[in-house]
C-alpha cells in the first residue's frame, strides 16, 4: 500500500499561485503543486486565532473550525456595507459610536463600543441604502463582544423585503435567541467575540439599510424592540459584512465603499505517476459548507476530461454525495448518499478495482459495485472542481490522501472513523449553535 499523494492533514505548503500536495514512496518528499487562483485579497483565521489578509492568488489555510487547519475555498462575493469597521460612519438611533475602545478579533485597538441614551424607543446603528431583490438569499454578520449589554438583533430595515423577521444573539452565553424570517448562526471567535450572522430570503424589492439593534438582553425581542434605554448599557462591535448569499463567507473589510473577495480555484495537482489506473483509493476529509447551485466536488481525471475520471462531490442544490466512476465517457458506478449535515466535515473513501468497488463515508460502508470491470484510463490530474471543470468547488478540506493500492474494508473503515469521541466533536465542528 502507497500513498502517493497526500494533502493538507497538518502539513501545508502555499505561495503565490500554488498549493503543494507531496509524494513520500521510499520516504521522498516531492512536490505535487495545485495551480491556486483568487484575482483579489482574501481573509482567513491564523493559527493564533486572529482575521488575516492574505495576498492575490495566496491559498488560505484556515484555523476557524480546525486546529490542523483547512484549505478554505470560497465564491466571489461582495461587502455591500461600506464601512465595515467604522461605525462612526453609520446612522445612530439613540446610541453614541465610541471608537477604537478594545481589541478586535483581528488584534488591532479598533473595535467600537455602542452605547444606548435614556429615550424610549428603537435603540439601533444602521447604514447603507441598497436594493435587495425579491427571492434573493442575504446574509448579515457582524463580530459582537458582550459590554454591560448581553444581547444584539440583526434585521434588514426594510419592512416590505422582510416582515417580521429578525435574529437575537446572546452574546454572554454564545447562543441563539429568537429567530424568525430566517436563519441564524453563532460562532465563538475567541476573547469573548461571536460572529453572529443572520441569512434571509428577501420578501420584495426594496431599498434598505443593515441595522444592529440593543434588545434591552432580551432573547425574545420582537423585531425593532423599543424600551427605555440605559446610558450605562453598550456592546462592542466591529467587522460588518452584508453580501448576497444564503450564508456567511470569510470576511471581506470595507473603508468607504463595497469590496469584492474574487472566487478560488485550486487544480492540476499530481501526474500519470502518481494515479493508478487498475486500482485505487480516493480519501477525502472535506466540508462542503454549503449547498450550491452548481456541482461541488474533487476529481481524479484524464487530463481534466470527464470522459475518465473518478469524481467525489455533491449535486447542484443539494445535500446528496454523488461519485461517478466513468471510463471512455461511459458512467460505470453512480452511487450517492444522502449527508445528514452540508456544514461539517465528512471522512469519504472510494475503492476501485475490477469487480471491487466500494465507497465509505464517515465509518461506513454504504455503496457497493461487483461487477464493474473497465477502469478510468489515463487518470494523471486531480483537482477541485465540480461535474464540469468550470464549477470550482467550494468549502473546507482537511485532507486528501490518494493509494495506488486498493485498501481492505478494514483500512478504509479505520480511515474514513473518528478515533474518539473528542475527535468526533472536534472534527464535526459539533460545538457550533446553528438554527435552521
């Protein structure tokens, strides 16, 4: 048993315009680069656990849910908020904006504090005037650290483009409150910061603007709570992010008007040396974050045709994991299986072999195939990409190791298990509050 190629799992090698992926036969390091793409800067959390910049056409190894770190891939998106760190540029209805009062989560002095008055009424910050668009997902986030407040609301403040809907964050205990018109999710970002984040479906066409509202620590506030205000209760704020998603991306940093963070693209790692035509294993430890609409996955491929190739990915708009096994343009195997959860990480494994096929996920064996005898033919390059190599493929990857030997059931059961149960939860991302 060989494995002649593997990637990521601790070990991570990225420069401009390249990933390395390595070769250990006989012990012998080599260098297996990706051919790396993003036509513009780009964010990640390091390893001491603080938001970074990263250069053009520079891969993001990211720690935010992995101390090993992951290969985070991403789509183009937008920052519609055009001060997503200067509150003192938004609009305030009955709250002072102090400025630069703690450390942020990028480790700077430049988080604001936002304290209420003593009026009864909407105590909230907003800005912008955009135009949000009838059935179109949003996503709102925005870094949150409890002050003398506990508690914040995230709400569009068009009424026409979303009702009634709105999410609350406890920001002492980490959790969600009340949720309604959407999605919400929580995450912890270390010194007491969350990034809490809100995804919506526009309602209509409206102009509106992105608010945060004091909920008096209010779980179950209603959208636009007003109350007699506080002068002593305030929360810290900072890293604002609106973009036109069903879901929250790495953020984008804005300082006067919308930042675009390009789409990724990581391909034409290995060569004929290192694939095995007669035989092998494919072993992914990947999260594909999140439904898209097109075709997400990674291929073994002749060349990057599709007419050989070995493809582990998930069908556009949907949560199923789809392998094809095709040789001479023919599919030979389509299994598929259905994931419990998108968003967490996923240990899968397919086995070729003449009248041995078999894909494992997460422990089991859940697909079969005896009677397959062609083979792919000419498999030199894998890459990520989806059932076409123009759908990059997007999400986190932990490791993808390749064997030139096709593996016991026993191996690829020990392969693609968690050791234990603190593997498990740690691996599963399993400590994230997520509502929806």
């Amino acid at each position: 048993m060989a494995q002649t190629l593997k990637f990521g799992n601790k070990v991570w090698a990225a420069k401009e315009d390249s990933v390395l992926a390595y070769n250990d036969i006989n012990n012998n390091y080599k260098p297996l680069p990706f051919d790396f793409a993003r036509a513009s800067i780009g964010t990640r959390v390091n390893k001491d656990g603080l938001i970074e910049t990263m250069g053009q056409d520079i891969a993001r190894i990211d720690y935010t849910d992995s101390a090993d770190g992951v290969l985070l891939l991403e789509p183009s998106s937008t920052n519609l908020i055009t001060y997503s760190e200067d509150f003192s540029q938004w609009t305030t209805d009955r709250v002072t904006v102090s400025q630069n009062q703690i450390v942020s989560p990028n480790g700077t002095l430049n988080a604001d504090l936002i304290a209420e008055n003593s009026e009864n009424n909407i105590h909230r910050i907003y800005i912008g005037s955009i135009t949000l668009t009838d059935n179109v997902d949003y996503t709102i986030t925005v870094f949150a650290k409890k002050g003398t407040s506990n508690a914040i609301q995230l709400t569009p403040t068009s009424t026409s483009a979303i009702g009634s809907g709105r999410a609350n964050f406890d920001l002492d205990n980490g959790i969600l409150g009340a949720v309604s018109g959407g999605t919400a999710e929580i995450k912890d970002y270390g010194n007491g910061w969350y990034r809490c984040s809100y995804s919506f479906e526009a309602l209509a066409t409206a102009t509106s603007a992105i608010a945060v509202n004091l909920i008096n620590d209010d779980l179950n506030a209603v959208r636009n709570v007003t109350y007699l205000g506080n002068i002593n209760n305030n929360v810290y704020l900072w890293g604002a992010q609106f973009e036109a998603l069903s879901y929250p991306t790495s953020y984008i940093p804005t300082s006067g008007s919308t930042v675009t963070r390009a789409a990724e693209t990581c391909n034409n790692s290995g060569n004929s040396e290192v694939f095995n035509d007669s035989e092998g294993v494919l072993f992914l430890d990947i999260n594909y974050k999140n439904i898209q609409s097109t075709w997400q996955g990674i291929a073994i491929t002749n060349n990057n045709s599709a007419s050989n190739r070995i493809f582990i990915g998930t069908a556009l708009n949907t949560k199923t994991l789809e392998i094809y096994f095709q040789s001479g343009g023919v599919v030979l195997w389509q299994p598929d299986f259905e994931l419990s959860k998108i968003n967490q990480f996923q240990k899968i494994a397919v086995k070729y072999k003449a009248n041995d096929l078999a894909l494992f996920v997460n422990g089991f064996e859940v697909a079969t195939d005896n009677s397959v005898t062609t083979m792919p033919i000419g498999l030199s390059l894998l890459g990520f990409f989806g059932f076409l190599t123009s759908e990059p493929q997007y999400g986190c990857t932990k490791e993808i190791g390749y064997y030139d030997t096709a593996l016991t059931d026993a191996e690829l059961e020990t392969l693609t298990s968690y050791r234990n149960w603190v593997s498990m939860v740690n691996e599963l991302n399993l400590n994230i509050i997520y509502n929806g």
